[in-house]
C-alpha cells in the first residue's frame, strides 16, 4: 500500500461486483475511505463485509436516492472527493439492433446508463465544489468510441456519458470549482456482465460459448480479456493527485481494440 489516495473520500456506485468491487478494492488498499452502493441489497452486504466498506443501497436514476447517498458520504465522513459513476446497464439480450430495440428497453438503458450519472454529477458538484473540489470518475466504454449495431442503445448511452463529461469538465473548470471530470472506456473485461454477453450472443448465433469467446478474442491486438484490476488502476490515476491537470478526457483501457474498430 502506498497511500496513494490517503486522505480521499470516495462514492463508487455498482461496487457490489465486477469493475465496481475493483475499483472498491484498488481505493481501499491505496487508503481511501469508502461508500461502496449497489441497487441490490444482498450483494451490496455481502461486497461490504469481503471488502469491509460501508454500503449504502441506491438506485442511481433516482433523485431521491442520490441525495440520500450523499447525506450517508457526508454523514461518514463529512463530505467527498471522488466520485465514481460506475453502476450501468449492458445488453439487451439480443434486442438491441437498430432494427429490434424496443422503446421501452431503449429508454430503460438511457435511464439507467445516462440519466443516472447526470443525476450523480449534479448532486456531487455544490457538494464537491463547496470541500474545495475532487475528481469525478464516469465510466463509459470503448462502444462509445466504435459503431455497435449489435448493442445500439447501450453504445448511444455510453456516447452520451462521454459527451456530458465534458460539459460538466468545462463548466466546473470555468467556475473555479477546482473538481476534474474524466472518462474511462473499458473494452473487453472479463465480468459476470461480459460473460453474460458472450453467452447471449451464442445462442442467437446458435454457437458454441467457446467459439464466441475466441472471435472475441481475436478482435483485440493485445490477445487477452482485461482484467477488472486493469480498469480499478485507471480509476486510481484519476482519482489521486498525479491526475490534478486532467480533466474532460478519455481514459481508453481495451487492449487496442479501439484501433482496429
């Protein structure tokens, strides 16, 4: 541990698994206090007790629910210096084409993916920009960066995080709130959410898992899945002070898939 975030205090939402817990887990080690949030009670507890974090349960498309959680930051530890936008929506389980995508599923991702993280900067700048600023962390993905006509509301949600960052970069900087607000894009990370995928696209494509996983596989120039850890250290970068003159970026973290896409 080499105390790279001692000192901060941050909210990560969706830290009950996955990318979220990782994220949980990098701060934690590097001397963060923590609210780790999660819609899902049971899993959000049992995060809580691996990773001996407070929780709290939060829906981030409520209002209600985030102002909720950021009386519970403040409450803890008197206020916050990161903020990581991680809890989102994935597939549509195969109803996601141009073609198939259904209103309801459309705005359901929208809400969730989009709404969601809009709602969680609103609240956290006064919040922030009053403590004397921080870093807001909003996770997007690399299908913000390519055409995803497979996955074409999750990829259009994605886009539109990474548009809003950069508004909300510029208006903090220009009003001197002293708060950075980046994006991270994961490409392909092995998750339950990413196997579930790959499992999703097998059997609409009528395939084996295996073959679906190596076509996957050979989309990426660096050969290999990333890790969940790969994304909590981008994470940690923005978060701590060495990313102090960075702000309205793109932290893209896919093997160079983005390259050849």
């Amino acid at each position: 541990m080499s105390g790279r975030l001692n000192g901060k205090r941050a909210v990560v939402t969706g830290g009950a698994r996955g990318i979220g817990a990782a994220i949980v887990s990098r701060f934690r080690d590097e001397g963060a206090e923590i609210l780790l949030t999660d819609i899902d009670p049971a899993a959000a507890e049992a995060a809580s007790r691996e990773l001996k974090v407070p929780y709290f349960v939060q829906d981030v498309s409520s209002e209600d629910d985030w102002r909720s959680t950021l009386d519970e930051a403040h409450r803890r530890f008197s206020g916050f210096d990161v903020l990581v936008n991680n809890a989102g929506l994935g597939d549509l389980s195969g109803k996601d084409s141009p073609e198939t995508a259904q209103l309801d599923d459309w705005r359901r991702m929208f809400t969730i993916n989009t709404e969601g993280v809009f709602i969680g900067c609103r609240e956290a700048i006064p919040v922030m920009a009053e403590s004397g600023g921080g870093s807001i962390i909003n996770l997007s993905s690399i299908a913000a960066l390519v055409p995803t006509p497979f996955l074409t509301a999750y990829g259009a949600s994605k886009a539109a995080v990474m548009q809003m960052t950069k508004s909300i970069a510029l208006h903090c900087a220009q009003n001197g709130y002293k708060i950075r607000c980046n994006t991270i894009h994961p490409g392909q990370i092995r998750t339950p959410m990413h196997d579930k995928l790959m499992e999703d696209t097998a059997k609409l494509a009528g395939a084996p898992f295996e073959a679906v996983r190596d076509d996957y596989l050979s989309r990426i120039p660096m050969g290999e899945f990333g890790d969940p850890a790969d994304i909590a250290n981008a994470a940690l970068f923005l978060a701590s002070d060495e990313a102090r003159f960075i702000t309205g970026s793109r932290l893209v973290v896919d093997g160079g898939m983005n390259l050849v896409n």
